[in-house]
C-alpha cells in the first residue's frame, strides 16, 4: 500500500502502482534463505564496481519483469527490452 498503490494514487500515476489486469507492472521474485555475495564478477553496472562488493545477502533475485516483459533471469539481463515512459494525468 505505502510503496506501489498510495503514491500511485497521490501522483496520479496512469495504469501503475496495482497488480491487476489494465495495469503494467514491474516485478521482481525473490528467493528468500539463499545467501550469496557481491563479488566484482557479478557486478553487471557499466561503471564495474559496488559498494556493496564483499557484502553478503541472505536472498536473491531471481527474475525481474518489466511490464511482463524478463528483463533479468539467470544472472543475465536482456537489455533488448526498452521499458515505457510512466504517464501522469
């Protein structure tokens, strides 16, 4: 409610902030009780490095949705896919 429906509905957002038919959502699926650590190999930014390199996480990402679009599945991101512009009333 706090971070997709309620601002969604303050800044009039068209067709966002509901995971509902007519609206586009992004989503993301996360496995919970996966550790796993940042290392520069897996680091996928253009500018090559984290912050977060050497830090270790207890879940894990894996897939991401844009608009029911995979942009990231497998440790690898389409970047074929461009998303669309977030329209406001």
């Amino acid at each position: 409610e706090l971070m997709c429906h309620r601002p969604a509905q303050l800044f009039e957002v068209q067709n966002r902030g509901f995971v509902r038919e007519g609206c586009q959502a992004d989503l993301v699926l996360v496995r919970p009780d996966t550790a796993w650590v940042v290392t520069k190999s897996l680091i996928q930014s253009k500018c090559g490095w984290s912050p977060m390199e050497g830090h270790m996480f207890m879940w894990r990402v894996e897939r991401t949705l844009c608009n029911g679009h995979t942009v990231y599945a497998n440790g690898t991101v389409d970047s074929s896919y461009i998303g669309q512009a977030v329209r406001f009333r």
